[in-house]
C-alpha cells in the first residue's frame, strides 16, 4: 500500500510504540434511528476500473458485476460533533490518544514532531498528541470544525462507534456502488471530468505538491452530492471500510465482504492530499488500506446499516 495515502504505524522508522493501554469497553447494540441515511436500491453494477492513468497493482480491475442488496450509507463522513457525543455518551479513548501520537500532515504540524518519519512518504510526521482531539497535535483543536470530518480515528474506532450507532462499517462493494451515485463505469462520483466547466467538485491537492500550502478538510457537506445524495466520497478524507485487503477478484460476485482477514483494512475515496503528480486515488474505483491501528489526519469513516 501507498505510505502517501495511508502510512501505518509500522511504516514510520524511528517511532515509538508504546503499548496501547486499556481500552474502553463500548456496548454494542445502541439502536438510533436511521434518520437522513441515504437509502442504496441495489441490484447488479460495474465494480473496478480500468483507468488509462489506474493503477493496476492497486487491484483495481478487472472491471466486474457485483449484485447487492438494499442497504443504507450516511450522506456524510461522521463529524467532530457527532464524534464527540459518542465519547460524552461512552468515555471511548480512541487509539491515538492511547498510543499517544498519530501522523500528521508536517505542514501542519506544530508541537511534539517526534522522530518518526516515514521513508516513502517525508511529508508525514509522527506527532505526539495529535488526536481527534487535536488534529495537527498539541495546541491545535476542533473547536471551528464541528461539521468536518472527525480524523485520527482508526479502523477499530470507527467499528466501535458505528456498533454505538446502531450501524456498521460499508463494505467496500457497497462503498464504491453508493459512491457512484447511479452512474455506470465513470471515473468520478459526477462523470468522467474532473472540473466540469472548470468548476472543482471535490477537495484534493491544488498547486505543486507537497510545496504549495493547504488548507486540510472541509465541512462534511462542501460541493454537491452525488445522484445517490452522498457528499465528498472524492477527496477530503480517505474512508474506511469493513473489508480487509485483497486484490483477487470472480467475474461475478453477490454481496461480497473481502477476504476472510488479512493485515490491513481498505480505505475509499482519497483525501485533501491526493494529487495526480503521485496520488490519483480520488478516482471512484481506486483503493488502498492500512493497517487498523493506524490513525492520520486524512482518514475518517461513514457508516452503513441494513434496510
């Protein structure tokens, strides 16, 4: 996996890792009321691509049928606000905060650069203190972030929150059906451009990376929803998904959810740092995964449910 979307924690040399400490032990179950989730009919659609600029060893092909059933996905990435009510509701300490440091962006980072970095990709940093909490590490806050994306959360904070919600993590079949908002084989969430008239449709990289400054993520609802009425499943944040990693592929599938365990969990959708100079992983069939400890400031989650 690239360390450019994703790195993990064990991609970082000179890190350390102390032990994660004690968990908080949520109760699953907790059932709200699907309200304002965005309701998938299902059916047969083309998964994957074959992007002329793709990227193969992603496994991103072959292109093939995949049947599903109904289901419901959340219009938007879970915010810093709702986040924070399940740690009110459940005293919930996310990996990051136990382990005592995440990656953050290096130019954002600020207080506690630790010496941790990560060979493929120098524009990460290992921060001690950056947390949900505390995106860019100590200092920093969410204070005017309510309605963005909570980051810093890893896989195993995101399936315990959606197990809070009542919900669950999408598979990723599921993930790239509702992405496509009912367009068959296009290459965005919109079409095939990637700025219709010139206009930007989502938050990736603008200017020289990694030289020109950015401004991190956007509110959950910035630009317009896909025809399936979901917002930002391109850029602003990777999202992770139920499924672990594998690049093997049947022609046909029904209902699939990956291969039966593995190291690493998928992640859809790229985030604010893509850029096609490296990272063109924006594209509605692209993939990568990480590891589910692993936390950054690029990497948030939706939820799904049954209908």
């Amino acid at each position: 996996m690239a360390a450019c979307c994703g790195p993990s924690r064990d991609a970082a040399a000179g890190s350390h890792r102390p032990e994660a400490g004690r968990a908080v032990v949520v109760e699953a179950g907790r059932r709200e009321p699907p309200r304002g989730m965005a309701r998938i009919p299902g059916g047969t659609f083309w998964m994957g691509g074959d992007d002329p600029d793709g990227r193969p060893e992603d496994g991103e092909g072959p292109v093939r049928q995949v049947r599903l059933r109904p289901f419901l996905i959340d219009p938007t990435c879970v915010t810093n606000a709702r986040f924070a009510t399940f740690v009110k509701d459940t005293g919930y300490v996310t990996e990051a905060e136990r382990i005592g440091w995440s990656f953050v962006f290096r130019q954002f980072a600020g207080h506690g650069v630790m010496d941790a970095s990560v060979p493929q990709a120098p524009w990460w940093a290992g921060v001690e203190g950056a947390t949900w909490r505390s995106p860019e590490g100590p200092g920093s806050s969410v204070r005017d972030r309510q309605n963005h994306p909570v980051v810093h959360v890893s896989w195993h904070d995101a399936a315990t929150y959606a197990a809070w919600a009542g919900k669950r993590l999408p598979t990723e079949a599921e993930w790239e059906m509702a992405a496509r908002g009912g367009l068959e084989r296009a290459r965005y969430p919109w079409g095939d451009e990637l700025a219709p008239k010139g206009r930007p449709r989502c938050n990736i990289w603008q200017g020289r990376f990694p030289g020109a400054p950015s401004k991190g993520t956007m509110p959950v609802k910035s630009f317009q929803p896909n025809g399936h009425g979901l917002y930002n499943v391109a850029g602003n944040v990777w999202e992770w998904t139920a499924d672990w990693w594998g690049t093997a592929w049947e022609p046909f599938a029904e209902d699939p959810s990956g291969p039966a365990d593995g190291d690493a969990k998928v992640m859809r959708g790229g985030s604010y740092l893509c850029h096609d100079s490296y990272c063109n992983r924006y594209r509605v069939a692209a993939r990568t995964a990480n590891t589910p400890d692993s936390a950054t400031g690029h990497t948030g989650f939706r939820c799904a449910a049954i209908v």
